[in-house]
C-alpha cells in the first residue's frame, strides 16, 4: 500500500516522531482541506469521529498536518507568483528597451528637424530682400503634414482588405514607431507593480493614448477578450458586426458599427462605424487594428442615427506579441476624434483630452485583462461563494443599467415627462419594463404584469473646489446624510411581484447601513458590495417581519492614488435571495473631474461631515491655504434614480421622484461645501488605521494593556508607538477586535484578521454590536466572566461559535478579553482577540 510520510515536530510531539498516514487517511484530510483548510479543533474532532479510519491518530498529529498542508499551499503560491512576478519584469525590461529606442529615434529625428529649420532661418534672413517668388521656400522635410486624399475604395472585400492593409500599417507606425509624440502620462511611472507603460499624445488629430503591458494569459484568448469591447468597456452600449470574412492565416476583416454612451445628461452619445483587421503578423504577432470608414474611402456608409454624434476612429488597435514561458506582451493605441464641438463649453475637456481617453479606454482594458489573468491564476480569493464572471456580470449590470438611465435611449422604450415648469430635474418614463430589463428578469419579478413602468429623474450640475474621490467616499460611507429611508424602503418594496403605493405618510424609519464586502478588482479601484439597511418597513408590523434591506453596490475611484476617469456610486436593491438573474433597476451618482489630473486630495482628508461643517463655521484656515491640493476643482456631477409606478400613481410618483432628487442634490451641494479643500482643518484625519496618531495611540494602549493584564507580549517585544508596530497588530493572524464598553458595546476597532472573521470593513464596523455577533451561549459567558474581567484586567473564553455579519458561523478555539486603558489609567475599550478562527 502507498503512504504519504509527514514529519510532526511540534505542538509537544516528542522530536524525531514520525507519523505515516495511508492514501486512504490522506484522500480524507484532503477532501477536508479543500472544504475547511484551517479547522478549529472542534472540526478535527468532529472528523475523526466521522471518519473511523483517522479514529487512531491524535487530534494533535492531525493538526500538525494541517499546519504543514497549509505550509506547502503557501509554498506552491508563493513560487507561482514569484514565476509570475518573473515573467512580468522580464516583459516589461524588454518593453522599457523598446521604449528607450523609440525614444533615441525620435530624438535623432528631432535634432535632424531642428537643423533643418535653423538652415531654414539662415536662408529665409539672406534672402528677406529678394521679393522673387523663387526666394519661397517650398521644400523640406515634412510633406507629410498635409493629409493625403484617399482614393475611392470600393466596398468589395478587396476594397475593404485595401483598407485594412493602410490601417495595419498606419497602427504598427503609432504602436512601436514615431508616427505620434508620445509622452509619459503624469502620475503613471513604470515599475514592478504598474500596470505598464502609458503616454498619451502631445499633438495629434483628436486624441490619443498608448499603452504597453504583459498579460498572463495566451494572445489568442487577449484578443477575444479585447474584440468583445461591451464586456469590458462600460461606455460601451453595443457593438454590431454588420459584415465579415475571412483573410489568409485565419485573419477577418469585419465591418462594425459601435455605440457608447454619453456620460452625462448634457452630451449627446456616440456612435462608431468602423472596419477592425484581425490579422497574424510573420513573427507570431497578433494584431487587431480598427478605424472608422469616412465618405473619402467610398465604402458602404450608415446614416447618422438620431441621438447620437458620429465620432472618428483614426487607426487603432491592439499588437500581441507571445512570451517566452507563457503570457504575452500587449501594446494598445487608441486614436479617436470625438468631435467636441457638439458638447457644452463646461464639459468639452472630456472630449479634448487625451488623458481621459487612457483613463476611459486605454487603462482599463490593460486593468481588465491583469483582472482576468489574476482570475484564471486562482489568486482572487471571493466571498459568498459566487464565480468571478457571475460578480463581472452584475458589475457590468450595474454600470450598464445606470447609463441607459442616464442616457434614456428612445428605442429601449425611454420618453420624457412634461415639467413642472422648473427645468432642474429630467423625468423620464419607460413603459415597456420587459423590453427595458429583459423578458426573462422582468417576468421573474413580476414587472411584466405591473401596470405601469419605469420612472427616472436625473440631473447633472457642476460642482467647485471639491475631490470627486472624496465626495463619492463620503456618500458610501454616510448615506443617511443623503438618503431617504422611506424611499429606499419604497424602492425595494415595488421590485417585489406586490408593489407598494407611494411613500407619503410613512413614519420615521430609521437603520443602519452595513457594508459586506463581496469583490474588489486588483487595483482595488473597483468595489462589489451588498449594502444592508436595517429597521427598515413600509408599516410597523412590516419592520418586525422583515427589517432588513439590501442593495448591491457598485464603488469606483474613491482612491485619489488610483488614475480614473471618475468616481461612481451605483446600486440597486435586491432581496434576501440574491439570485444571479434578478432583476436591477441601478441608481447612484457620477462625478467626473473636467481637468485633467486635477483629483488628487491629500489622503488625510476627513470624512466626518459634522466636523467638516464645525471647521468650515470656525474659519480656523485661510481660504487661500489649500495646502497641497488644488482650490479650483471643477468636477460635473450626474444624478439618476430610478423608481417603478403604477399607471394609476404616476403622476404623484414623478412629483415623488422630481422633490427626492432634488433634495438629494441639496445634501450633495452642502457636503461638497463641506468636503471644499478651504473647509479642511489639518488636524483632522481619517478612520483608522493606518498610520494616523489615533491609530498609533490605540495601538500603544492595546499592547501596554495586554502586558501590563497577562504578563506576555502580544507582538513581540518591540512596543514603541511606531508604524511598524501598528502594521505588526493589523497583520496579526488571530481577529483583535476593540469594543467600547458603555454605554452600547459596539466594535470600533478591528484588525484585518478580524474583518475578515466578521465579513465587514472599518467603515461599517461600527454599526456592528457586540451582541450581534455572539451566540447565546457566548453572551451568557461573557456576562458572567465580565465582573472578572473589571477586576482581573482579563478573562479567558472557552471555545466556541460567533457570527459573522453576513449570518455565517465562526468557530474558534479560544478567545481572549482584556481591559484596554488610556494614558490616564481611564478603560478606553474593552479588547477581543478570537484564536484559531475559521468559517464552519
């Protein structure tokens, strides 16, 4: 028989010991492994009871193996990433080398112009008296500025292979030639952990980005990933292929017709109508190129469509070039011309800068596909059991339902409602719900048999001096200085098959928001999450069945130090099921920055409006005194909520929905007052942690406390108030939690392991009590040793069972609670550290 021989040195085994375990023991550890990799000793118990073949083993020896299991996964990871890691330096030296010649190219090229036109200067300055039309200059080294007339293509496949030929040429040119100026994007530095190499044009036609980046995954599959631009672009309405057919080495040519949406309610959107060249280059390059078709090329030609703008694509594409090992080297160019002069003076930055077009396009499809690699790698470890496409999709649901109500397409059944003679507010109604959501969702729900529709009411205004990243954070953060608990709770009442009638005489409902984390994208500039609201009801009786409520949210660009084109809130309500087909009917807000670079705000940036308001009142800094953030911020804002009706309360739902967001847009104004660099006080800072003199300070008084009650270190011997000590605590493998202790026990502190164990963040960590999460057995035993614990300093919990704050039980082995006290000798909190936690 074949056995596995697995050496136990530890946890009081006597050295030299070795225990053999039989494929059959090891098939039994495995498959518990890959159910539970790290057990409480309640589990292990529980398994050798359940499984007689591991009944002779000590629970110890069990554990050993689990340790060293874990060990050799970590091990595996470890060397993986590290091989990753490798290939990705690799690519990239070879890309900095490439860049580096381009560059000496197109500075050769520079110094030859300048000669030319110093000769130039000489002649034109020895001639300046000759009046002779022979004296005019008439030659020189540019022919190439004035733009060469395409002959008539005809819309053969020859034609259009004529066309596509010119355009791979002209894309290879930009990709890895000097046909553009290209220069550094500001703020984005190649190095190990960029996401690669981006410039953005310094004079061109239009705008235009480029990038270059390694991508773990086969050229052929980054292709696919990049042609299906819906899936990864969020601007992207739709993308047709009007025709197509086949080329030599399994190359394509197609012709497309693209539509994008506007981002605003002030712009009209845009449509493209392009030819894209899939091709296979004699080095093994892959290369997809695309640009628009004009009328010069006399090829087939599509009438403008109502609504939208017809933009340009000068050549563009994707270059994609095989590694060594695995993965691939990806150059991007995108060259548009968005045709700005059909958009408001106040918006036309966003069409005019070639920042926001690496922003918008360029950045984010090198972030989708390390997202997708990372994916494919099994690295992106996600909550809730759900597939990394399921949580792609509802991301792309969010973003997607959110611009069709902003934007209000005609033919997905959109029209506008009469005003009430304020033009501040748009309202908007669809009455085909099913042709709007999808059959299959609104049939499911109900929708298609409600007699009524969809209502939206969205704005957009500018805003002044305030960080979009820090606006959006706040109203992710703080809700209930904007929201309107009767409105959510009518929102999610009328998604359900019964809905409710209009929100009027509802009485004061109040609760609190839990954010549950449930994906983030690499970059962490992309947050998932299910927003729980509690004590909320229609009715009284309502709020005792069922008081709880939930949204899917959607956050972006709430990190200044991430490059984005703008921060977004967006979500939609959902019921307890949360199924994969439901339904969404997304609302939130959009704010865009309208200067390039301009969203960047220190991060020890407050977000506690009332401070913020008690400051600004104070006028303790002077308005001139921005420090190191710019005071003329200018960011638009874009509003929309969507609500169902009833045809027989439409009327009294618009007036509903026109006063809502308008008193929404009032909080909005008043926190940007608030939020404005000018109302900033430099002594206030952010939650905890890291790295602020609160933190620093609690973590002094945690570990002193422990000390000074136990006896023992909790990390280390080193207990200086310094950062490094903070990250030693934050980083601590068993959950710290820090809990006030009057006059409602409610967790204001947790470190990361402790997070993770009650399946929250800091932010919401707050609105978790300590009763919530203990079971009854735990609550009994705490109140009884709590006497112990004010006199004693600390007590010692038995093993048992907490629960997380997505309902999920957590078992750990033992747990640890002890006075924390302040400077004063004064009990600042009462500490909790769970040891040996895991999910059961």
């Amino acid at each position: 028989m074949t056995v596995t021989v697995v050496t136990a040195q530890s946890c009081g085994m006597e050295a030299g010991k070795y225990v053999r375990y039989t494929a059959e023991q090891v098939d039994a550890l495995e498959r518990l492994y890959n159910d539970c990799p790290k057990p409480s000793s309640l589990r292990r118990q529980q398994l050798i009871r359940e499984c007689p073949i591991l009944s002779h083993i000590e629970p110890k020896q069990i554990k050993v193996w689990f340790q060293n299991r874990r060990c050799r996964e970590k091990q595996r990871k470890e060397a993986s990433r590290l091989q990753t890691v490798n290939r990705k330096l690799t690519a990239m030296n070879k890309l900095l080398m490439e860049e580096n010649d381009r560059l000496q190219k197109q500075v050769s090229q520079l110094v030859y112009e300048n000669g030319y036109f110093r000769q130039q200067i000489q002649t034109v300055s020895i001639t300046t008296t000759d009046t002779s039309c022979e004296s005019v200059v008439t030659s020189g080294p540019h022919p190439h500025h004035l733009t060469p007339q395409h002959p008539p293509r005809d819309a053969s496949p020859a034609g259009f292979l004529s066309i596509a030929e010119e355009t791979l040429t002209q894309f290879l040119s930009k990709a890895t030639e000097t046909a553009v100026d290209w220069i550094q994007m500001p703020g984005m530095k190649p190095g190990p952990d960029s996401i690669g190499i981006v410039t953005i044009s310094n004079s061109c036609t239009g705008v235009a980005a480029r990038a270059c980046g390694f991508a773990g995954l086969e050229p052929s599959k980054v292709a696919d990933i990049l042609k299906d631009r819906p899936a990864w672009l969020h601007d992207c309405r739709r993308l047709d292929v009007l025709t197509a057919f086949p080329t030599g080495k399994g190359g394509a040519v197609e012709l497309l017709y693209t539509q994008m949406y506007a981002p605003t309610t002030l712009d009209p959107a845009r449509d493209l109508l392009t030819v894209r060249y899939t091709s296979l280059l004699e080095d093994g390059s892959l290369v997809v190129c695309e640009r628009s078709l004009t009328g010069t090329q006399s090829g087939p030609n599509m009438p403008s469509v109502q609504h939208f703008v017809r933009a340009q694509m000068l050549p563009s594409g994707y270059l994609i070039r095989p590694c060594e090992g695995g993965g691939c080297i990806i150059h991007i160019v995108d060259h548009m011309d968005l045709e700005p002069w059909s958009v408001p003076e106040v918006i036309r930055p966003l069409y005019e800068s070639s920042a926001v077009l690496a922003q918008k396009m360029t950045i984010t499809a090198l972030r989708h596909l390390r997202q997708v690699a990372q994916e494919v790698s099994g690295e992106v470890v996600l909550g809730w059991g759900r597939q990394p496409a399921a949580l792609r999709a509802f991301s792309q649901r969010l973003c997607r339902g959110f611009n069709d109500a902003v934007n209000g397409f005609t033919d997905d059944g959109w029209s506008l409602l009469g005003s009430d003679g304020v033009e501040d507010v748009i309202i908007a109604i669809n009455s085909s719900p099913s042709k709007f959501l999808g059959s299959q969702n609104a049939s499911s729900d109900g929708l298609s048999a409600l007699n009524g529709g969809i209502m939206c009411a969205k704005a957009s205004m500018l805003l002044q001096n305030v960080p979009p990243a820090l606006l959006v954070r706040f109203l992710r953060e703080h809700r209930s200085e904007w929201a309107d608990c009767n409105i959510d709770a009518y929102s999610s009442a009328t998604m359900k098959a019964s809905a409710y009638n209009v929100p009027g005489s509802l009485g004061g409902i109040t609760g609190s928001q839990v954010i549950l984390p449930l994906a983030h994208t690499v970059e962490h500039e992309e947050f998932l999450e299910v927003i729980k609201l509690e004590g909320h009801g229609l009715t009284h009786e309502e709020a005792l069945l069922s008081k709880d409520m939930f949204l899917l949210q959607l956050c972006s660009g709430i990190d200044e130090h991430v490059a984005g084109f703008c921060s977004q809130l967006v979500f939609a309500p959902i019921d307890a099921s949360f199924a994969d087909d439901a339904p969404l009917l997304p609302s939130g807000f959009r704010v865009i920055p309208l200067e390039s670079g301009s969203d960047v705000s220190p991060p020890n940036r407050t977000l506690d409006l009332a401070s913020a308001l008690e400051v600004g009142s104070a006028g303790t800094r002077a308005s001139g005194d921005c420090g190191d953030s710019p005071c003329n911020l200018r960011s638009v804002l874009t509003i929309a909520f969507q609500f169902t009706y009833q045809n027989n309360v439409r009327d009294s739902v618009a007036a509903m929905a026109r006063q809502y967001v308008r008193n929404v847009i009032a909080s909005v104004q008043r926190v940007a007052i608030a939020l404005a660099p000018s109302q900033q006080s430099p002594h206030l800072g952010p939650r905890l942690p890291p790295g602020t003199p609160e933190a620093l300070t609690l973590t002094r008084w945690i570990c002193q406390s422990y000390r000074m009650h136990l006896g023992l270190e909790l990390i280390g011997d080193n207990s200086e108030p310094n950062e490094s000590v903070l990250k030693l605590l934050w980083h601590h493998s068993d959950g710290i939690m820090c809990c006030s202790w009057k006059p409602l026990p409610v967790f204001t502190f947790a470190n990361q392991a402790g997070l993770d164990m009650l399946e929250t963040t800091l932010v919401a960590l707050q609105d978790i009590s300590l009763e919530k999460i203990l079971d009854e057995n735990g609550r009994k035993r705490l109140c009884s040793d709590f006497t112990q614990i004010m006199q004693q300093g600390y007590a010692y919990l038995p093993a048992g069972i907490c629960i997380s704050s997505m309902g999920r039980p957590v078992s750990y082995d033992r747990a640890i609670a002890w006075k924390v006290l302040n400077d004063e000798d004064v009990i600042h909190c009462i500490a909790f550290m769970f040891l040996n936690w895991s999910f059961v």
